[in-house]
C-alpha cells in the first residue's frame, strides 16, 4: 500500500505465494490514495527483472490523495496526481505494455513485458512461459 496504515499483512502472506506459484504479471489495486508501482518481487523480495517476479501497482484515480512513502521495492510512486492506467497484449509479439496517465494524456509511468512464446506438448494451445 502507499501508506503503513493501509496494510494488511495477513492478506498479503496468504495472497503472495498464490501470485509466486502462479508467475502472476501484474497484481493491481484500486482504490489507494497515491500511485506506486513496484519492482518485481518475489517472496516479498526484490528481483532483477519481470520473468522472475511480479509487479504489484497500487492507482488513483479520484481526487483524494494521502502522500507516497519511499520504500526499497518501489520503482515508481507519484502523490498528489490522478492516473488513469491502460494495458496492451500484442499476442503476435508476446508483449504487454503498460501506462499510466494524468488527465490532461501526459504519460507518468510506463513499461513493457515481453515473453517467449513455448508450445506446450501436452496440449494444442500455445502456453506463455516466463
């Protein structure tokens, strides 16, 4: 969260190791009063790059904003600035891009994830692998 008196320390210990397990991309969370996005982690700890951990972004969107406390872990945190998120999957490319933008379209944070494609031998279907 963007502040101490938002966390729940309970829900992220039971939470964290689901999105571990699962190679989860992005975990995204409304409703915070200041925007911050974090590294990847994994086990609640910093990891050099998206294939081996998850991004968690915490957004606002209204008009009430509580200021960002710094924290090792987070990349990107803005206070005080409503920010308006979008997501593009280009399946061709394997890649996501992300962006955060104000209300006026000035763009405030922005990155890209890109996969290898892998076939799944098991299966038909394309897998995307980490």
């Amino acid at each position: 969260p963007s502040h101490p008196w938002r966390d729940i320390p309970a829900l992220r210990e039971c939470l964290v190791p689901i999105f571990d397990k699962h190679h989860v991309d992005f975990v995204l969370q409304g409703h915070d009063h200041a925007y911050q996005r974090t590294y990847p982690l994994r086990g609640h700890r910093r990891v050099r790059t998206p294939a081996e951990g998850t991004i968690y972004l915490m957004a606002v969107s209204g008009d009430k904003f509580v200021g960002h406390t710094e924290r090792e872990y987070v990349k990107m945190g803005r206070a005080g600035i409503s920010t308006y998120q979008t997501f593009e999957i280009d399946p061709r490319s394997n890649r996501l891009s992300y962006r955060a933008w104000t209300e006026d379209g000035t763009v405030v944070d922005e990155l890209s994830i890109a996969k290898a494609p892998r076939t799944d031998l098991s299966s038909d279907r394309l897998v995307r692998s980490r």
